[in-house]
C-alpha cells in the first residue's frame, strides 16, 4: 500500500469526488421536491 501512493491519493480523490456528487444530486432531488411541495 505504502509503494503506490499516487494511486492511493488518485482512488481517494475519485471517491471524494464521487461522495460529493452523490450529495450535491441528492440536494438538488430533495430541493425540487420541497420547490413542489411549497408552490402546490
């Protein structure tokens, strides 16, 4: 694990990035709905 930390640092950077879409699409699902929920 020690000899590749490029690759460590790259997996960690992808997953973060994947974490942080994953929230921003949730946010904006979740937004939409209440957007509805509020002009209905």
């Amino acid at each position: 694990m020690a000899k590749k930390k490029k690759m460590d640092t790259g997996k960690v950077f992808t997953r973060v990035m994947a974490c942080i879409l994953a929230v921003l699409m949730i946010l904006s699902v979740a937004g939409t709905l209440v957007y509805y929920m509020i002009m209905l």
